[in-house]
C-alpha cells in the first residue's frame, strides 16, 4: 500500500498575541523587535507541533508572521504606498443583501494594500530567513521530515497591490517577477518546497478582468504565468507547488471560470505540485475535468486536490475525504495524488471563518480519509 501524503494550502489559524504583534507593526505603533520574532519563533514551533500531530506529511509556518498571503509583499519591497481601490467580487455585487450582510458583520478583513508608486526592489532577505529558521527548527524539534513555503506570485500582488508606476501591466509583472526571484530561489536553497499563491488565474476573472470574456482572461493569465515561469528560471521545477483559487470566501461563485477553462493555462506553469479546490459546492464536481482529459496532464504532475472546506465550520467525514481522494487515485494512482485543503485556514491575520480547534480537527480528518482511500 502507497500511503498518500497530506498538506494544506499554507495559512493557518495564528493566535491572539500573533495577531497583536502583527497589527501593532502594521499600524505602525510602538513594539518591541524582539519580543515579535520571539513570539513568531514560539508560535511557529507550535503550529508544525499541531500540523504533526494531526499528520499532515509536508507542513508550513502557517504563514504565521505574515499579514496576508499577499500584501506582506508590501514590507519587504520598495515601492508601495498608499492605498489600492477596493472592488467586491462579481458574485457578490449580484447580491447586494448578502453582500451588505457580510460588510456588517465584519466578514471582510481590514489592512493595508498599497498602491505600487515606485520602483519595485527587494529590502534584502532578512525577514524571509526569520521564517525559514523558524519553519526548519520547528521541522527538527518535532519530527517533520518535508516543509513548504508560501510566497507570492507576481500576478496575485499585481491584483492587490495595483499599479500606478510602470507605464504598463506587463512591464509592472515583469518588475514584480525580477523582484520575486530571490524570494523563491532563497526558499528552495533553505531545503523547503516552494508554494505560489496564484488565486489571480482564477478569482481575478470575477474581481478585476469582469470586463473581459474568458477568453480574452485566459490570454491575461498566460502573461502571469509567463512572469511566473521567468521567476522559477533557477528553480527546480519538482520543488515548486501552485495553489488557483477562487476566492477564499462563503459566497454565491457563481461567476467562477470554470476550471474546464483555466486547467491548460495552469499546467503551463513551471510547477510539480498543482493545488486547487475540490470541496466547495461550486467546484466539487471539477474532478471530472481532470479524469476526462487526464491525457493532457504530463506524467512528472501531482494533483493536491482540496479535501476538506476552508470556508465552513463543518468537519468532513473520513469516508468523504476518502471519496473526494479516490476519485483522483482511481486515474492518476497514489504517487500522483496529494491531500490538500481548498484554500489557506488563516489568509489574513486575525480573519478565518473556520474556528481554529475546528481547524485541526479537519486536517485530523484528512489524514484519516487519505488512509482509508490508500
């Protein structure tokens, strides 16, 4: 028997005085350096301890110092300032009750996306190698043999943090692409699998290209994976992982492209690892997709489909993690299929819809369906 492996999008749930810290630097309010990283050390131990315990097979930092999966960007590179334009989501401008239900309840997260206003150039790797220590020394303490790393893609800061310097949205990519290669290359020396986040080749469809068709988008998400795969030049590509969404978010997705037409875009990118979502109500039924054109998937990929929901508070049955599981398995085998979650559990500090001990309770339950599908 293959036993199948167990991961998760990346972000995870961060605790109060996590969050604290984070949000104190953020509002630029007096705080002591050494008591944050401190503080990420001690808690960044403690979430590959849980990650361990409930047995996931390649863990994370939970993206714990991070504000977002995204914006953190904004801290480690020059060129950002002010504020970027907000826009909802097409789905949810459709449902203007449901819409003004989630602005108040307090169901969108607050902070900072800037504008891009200059040149866009690393402040040095300094922060990046605090989580890389962090992550590996949390990995030795407690017996986890394989550790990723997030970091952003160039389109998905292109989509947040919008520009407003370079004189077009290719020459601003391929700024944020020179820019980013370090970051992923200094990732992959540190012995960690590399994640990018690329919810723009899916979410920005129906949050920022609404005035496109699909395929003019698709011809859009070709330049981002074009920067992207220019940014991975030196690195190898069976250490990468791409994680498309479509928002991590309770809502209608009824304007979500379908993954039918985004999956050959996606699999040009220079990455082993392909993560995408399968539980949701709006894309559970897309493994078909992959069974239907399995031909066009190159052998050398791994599916890590999403088996459990990042966006409810219920915990899926093993048998239904299994069943999500085997329908990947039944195609590709079990070297080929990884468990996964939708999306991240914490993608912006201080903001999850899932409870935190629920969230542990799902990646428990993943590993017990993943052993029941192998």
């Amino acid at each position: 028997m293959v036993k199948i492996a167990t991961t998760h999008a990346g972000s995870l749930p961060r605790t109060q005085e996590v969050v604290d810290m984070i949000f104190a630097r953020e509002n630029g309010e007096d705080y002591d350096a050494a008591e944050f990283d401190a503080i990420m050390t001690r808690n960044v131990s403690e979430t590959v301890r849980k990650q361990v315990d409930a047995g996931v097979s390649i863990v994370s930092d939970g993206e714990t110092s991070k504000i977002s999966y995204a914006t953190y960007v904004k801290d480690r590179y020059t060129g950002f300032s002010g504020d970027s334009p907000r826009n909802a989501p097409a789905d949810l401008k459709m449902f203007p009750s449901f819409l003004k239900r989630i602005a108040e309840s307090g169901g969108t997260p607050q902070y900072a996306r800037p504008m891009c206003t200059g040149e866009v150039r690393s402040k040095g790797q300094g922060e990046l190698q605090k989580d890389i220590a962090n992550l590996k020394a949390a990995m030795a303490e407690h017996g986890a043999e394989r550790g990723f790393m997030n970091a952003a893609s160039p389109g998905v800061i292109s989509l947040f943090l919008q520009n407003d310097f370079y004189p077009s949205r290719e020459a601003y990519l391929a700024a944020l692409a020179d820019a980013m290669r370090e970051e992923y290359e200094t990732i992959v020396a540190a012995g960690l699998d590399l994640q990018l986040d690329c919810p723009d080749l899916a979410l920005s469809r129906h949050m920022l290209f609404t005035d496109l068709s699909d395929e003019e988008f698709i011809n859009v998400a070709e330049t981002h994976v074009e920067a992207l795969n220019h940014a991975l030049t030196n690195v190898p590509q069976d250490r990468v992982r791409i994680h498309i969404c479509w928002g991590n978010y309770e809502g209608p997705h009824v304007c979500d492209i379908d993954m039918a037409k985004v999956l050959p875009t996606l699999l040009r990118a220079k990455a082993t690892y392909l993560l995408f979502e399968t539980s949701n109500p709006r894309h559970a039924h897309e493994w078909e997709v992959f069974t239907e054109r399995a031909g066009e998937i190159p052998e050398d990929r791994v599916l890590v489909p999403g088996v459990v929901d990042t966006t409810t508070n219920f915990v899926e049955h093993p048998n239904l993690v299994a069943q999500r599981l085997e329908r990947f398995t039944n195609t590709f085998g079990n070297e080929r299929v990884v468990a996964g979650s939708d999306c991240g559990f914490g993608t912006f500090a201080g903001f999850g819809a899932v409870d935190p001990e629920i969230c542990w309770e799902k990646l428990r339950t993943m590993r017990a369906g993943a052993d029941l599908a192998a």
